[in-house]
C-alpha cells in the first residue's frame, strides 16, 4: 500500500468582508488545520489552482465573482471538483439555498456563523475529504496490483 502520509490539511477561506475572514480565521485555530484566505472570487480560484486546499469556506455575496460563480467553476473543473466547499452566507430564502445546492456546495452555514457549527462542519468535511481521498489512493493502487497480474 502507498505511503500516505498524515499531512495538515488546508482551509481556504474566502470573503470580502475582513472582519468576517478574520473571524473564521480565528474559529479555525481551534482545529489542526492550516489556513489560507481569499478576499474575492479571484483570488481563490488562482489559490485552488495553485495549491488546491482540502476545504473551502465560500462567502456568496462578493463583488465581481459571486460565491455561487466560484463553486460552479471549482466543481465544473475535473481537477477540483472533490475539493468539498461550505458556502458560508446571510442569504436564507429557499431560492437562495436552492441556488447554492446546484451551484455544487456540499454544504452551507448562516451568517451570522456560530462558532461550534462551524468547527463541527468543518470537521465533518475535512473528515469525509481524507477517507475519501484514502479510498482513492487505495482504488489506484488496487488498480495497479491487478494490472501487474494480468500482464
């Protein structure tokens, strides 16, 4: 089996409002997690592709590149769409949620964020990003096994 070495996973937090950032910035020191931010659509979209983190908190109302535009791009390419994203927004209409749901997030927190909800939640995803990313790993080398046999 491949070494698969415990690595810290990476959080990409992404808002324009820097008191928010800051703030979800600070809830995360509580998880052994490293951190990294975005302040616009942009910017986290050159990030992902740059090093993709395991994790995205998504803000949905930014200027220019709304969250919703984000996610679609992240899940719409190939080499990010396992990336599991959190939309995080004050949006709360049904038509809202609906939109985030077929803009690809996995899942979605309110603002104003509740510090246990979101520590839970971001637990719970970067939990489900690792043993999927195992399972992976584990397909791949059975694979590869069962190629060397056949030849």
């Amino acid at each position: 089996m491949p070494d698969n070495e415990t690595q810290t996973p990476k959080v990409l937090v992404v808002d324009d409002n820097l008191q928010n950032l800051e703030l979800i910035l600070a809830y995360l020191e509580d998880i052994d997690c490293e951190t990294v931010s975005a302040e616009g659509g942009q910017e986290a979209l050159d990030s992902i592709e740059n090093d993709p983190p395991d994790l995205v908190l998504l803000d949905v109302m930014m200027p220019k590149i709304s969250g919703f535009e984000v996610c679609k791009r992240i899940k719409n390419n190939p080499q990010t769409a396992e990336i599991p994203i959190i939309m995080v927004t004050a949006l709360s209409e049904i038509g809202d949620i609906e939109r985030a749901i077929n803009s690809g997030t996995d899942d979605f927190l309110s603002k104003p964020v509740n510090k246990w909800e979101l520590l839970t939640r971001v637990k719970t995803m970067l939990k489900l990003k690792h043993l999927t990313d195992q399972l992976e790993r584990t397909l791949t080398y059975l694979s590869e096994i069962e190629q060397g046999l056949q030849q």
